[in-house]
C-alpha cells in the first residue's frame, strides 16, 4: 500500500485534490492510503506515510521540511501550481507514485 500525504496551510483546499487522487486510485486499482494535513501536522506525519507533496501555496516551507523529511528518510515535492490549480488528480497521483518508487531505488539521504 502506498501512503502519500499532502500537507497545505490548513487542511481544506488539498483535500479535494485528495479526494480527485483517491478516485483516480480506486479506478486503477492502486491501493493507497492518501490524506491532506494541516502544515502544523507535517513532523508527526511524516514518519507514517512513504512520501509528502506540499500544496503550492507553502513553498516556502519546502527547505525547512526537506531537511525533516530527509532526517525520515522521505521524499517529498511540491505540486505545481498548474496541477493543483486544475484539480490533476491523476497527474499528482502519478507524481507521488514516481516519487515512492525512486526513493525505492534511491534511498534518501
């Protein structure tokens, strides 16, 4: 099973993209477990989940988590503005799947 996260300001506006990943999962048959989390939650998450997408508009805080979630031993990446902005349920899905697989191959460090 692949657990993926999306951390955002709050919480609220990832979740939908959450949901459009869930569904395209569910038709392809990927088992994944994926859930959107408040920024303030990020170090508690991240040692239970394989990968984190940030949501565009916390890029800032990207260097600042790396640095944690490389500590984890987890990828992590920002979703573009395009495909957060359009809801790309599927092309954010693929993104993190990309993602867990090279950490795979390539563990963190």
């Amino acid at each position: 099973m692949n657990k993926i996260f999306l951390c955002c300001a709050a919480g609220m506006s990832t979740s939908i993209v959450v949901n459009k990943m869930k569904q395209v999962a569910s038709s392809k048959g990927i088992e994944a477990e994926i859930i959107a989390v408040a920024m303030e939650e990020f170090e508690s998450t991240i040692p239970h989940f394989d990968c984190c997408l940030l949501g565009p508009q916390i890029k800032y805080k990207f260097e600042e988590f790396k640095i944690i979630a490389q500590r984890e031993g987890k990828p992590i990446a920002i979703i573009s503005n395009m495909d957060y902005g359009m809801l790309k349920g599927e092309k954010i899905l693929d993104d993190a799947l990309k993602l867990i697989r090279d950490a795979k191959t390539n563990p963190v460090q």
